[in-house]
C-alpha cells in the first residue's frame, strides 16, 4: 500500500512568521512544504518566489519542498527554483510550449518533475509523457486562489489517473491540490490520491496537530 502524504500549503502559513509556521506545522505532522507560485498572468493572483523557498532552507526548514509553479512562462522560474534547493517542480501544459523539455530540465537539475491537471485539462496529456513523470498533480479547483471549495468532478479525473499510473508500472506520486479537509480525503484517497495538498483547511484551523491528525484518522479507513 502506497504510503499517504499530507502536505501543508504555505499560500494560506502567516507569511509575517513564515518560518515559524512551517516549523509549527511540520512539527504537527505535515509530511512536506507545497508552495502555491503564481504570477498574475497565469492565473489572476501574485504570490512569492524562489527567494521565499530559499529563505526557508536557510531558516533551517529540512522537509521536501514542492514548487507548483502557475506562471507563464515556465522555464526562467525553473532555474530560480533549482538554485533555491525545491525538490519537487509542477508545471501546467498550457503554460510551457515545449512541455517534455522543461520535464526534462527539472529533472536534470535534480529535483523530480510533475505536470499539473486544472480541472478542464484532459488526461490525455499524460499519454506521451508519462515516460517522464515523477508527480502529477490534480486541481480540484481552478487554479490562483485558496479557500476554494473541492470539484467532486475531480472525483472522476483522480479514479481516471490512477488507472493511467497503474497500468504504466511507474513510481507517480498523484497528488490533489484545492478544497482539501478533514471531511473529503478519505473519498479523495479512495480515488486513487495518495498525496494531499492543504492550505486554508490547516493554517486556517488554529489547531495543526488536530486538524492534521483527523486527516489521517480519516485516511486510516481508507
């Protein structure tokens, strides 16, 4: 059984006390860092950059950090965030023009490679570069704000996936990003899911350990 991945993400942390936040929710349980980039183009919102993901390496964080990057174009913002030490990158098809070849670029400096799903992007996209993948990364809501509630549609693309990964025999980890909680992961992961991306529902809790904890109550019936 694949093991489940809880990841808190920090568009939704502090940013006053960045640091500190990611700290207090790694220490609750939270098993990795997801941060939310996005550029104003892209999508109709403007975040951080490479430097905040840096900061935190230097402010001592040791966890994965995965970069989804919502921001056009890609490959400049790709670099940035290989110097800044990420582990994992995510990019959206429609936002690159040569999609295999920023893939590829992720994954020759180091860190693993995801493509990422908006809620009407096809799964056929996966079908000549699944070679490739190390993630992928299903939005459950339209990408570029938090506190948006999960598409059960999202259902139907993640039972779809699943099928997809099982049958090339490849290691994908299939993550789930937008109106994650306590009340829907279980079906989320009884899906196929087996990573899941939250912001408002965790650092808008003011309970980390609790909140996270019922995540993985929930999951422990799966």
């Amino acid at each position: 059984m694949r093991e489940y991945w809880i990841t808190p993400s920090v568009l939704s942390a502090d940013l006053a006390r960045l640091g500190d936040d990611v700290a207090a929710v790694l220490d609750a349980g939270g098993d990795r860092v997801h941060f939310d980039v996005m550029d104003n183009h892209y999508v109709p919102n403007l975040t951080f950059g490479a430097p905040l993901a840096k900061a935190l390496r230097n402010y001592g964080i040791k966890a994965p950090i995965d970069a989804h990057l919502m921001v056009t174009p890609t490959d400049r913002l790709i670099e940035d965030f290989l110097e800044a030490g990420v582990d994992t990158i995510m990019i959206h098809p429609e936002a690159t023009q040569h999609i295999d070849r920023s893939l590829q670029r992720i994954q020759d400096g180091g860190a693993k490679a995801g493509l990422v799903l908006n809620p009407a992007t096809p799964v056929e996209w996966l079908n000549h570069e699944m070679w490739r993948l190390d993630w992928v990364l299903v939005m459950s809501v339209n990408p570029g704000f938090g506190g948006q509630k999960f598409i059960a549609e999202s259902l139907n693309k993640i039972a779809a996936l699943r099928g997809m990964i099982d049958e090339s025999g490849r290691d994908i980890r299939l993550a789930v990003d937008g109106g994650v909680d306590a009340g829907n992961i279980a079906g989320i992961a009884r899906a196929g899911a087996d990573t899941f991306i939250s912001g408002s529902a965790i650092f808008g809790s003011g309970d980390y350990p609790g909140t996270i904890a019922r995540m993985r109550e929930a999951l422990a019936g799966v």
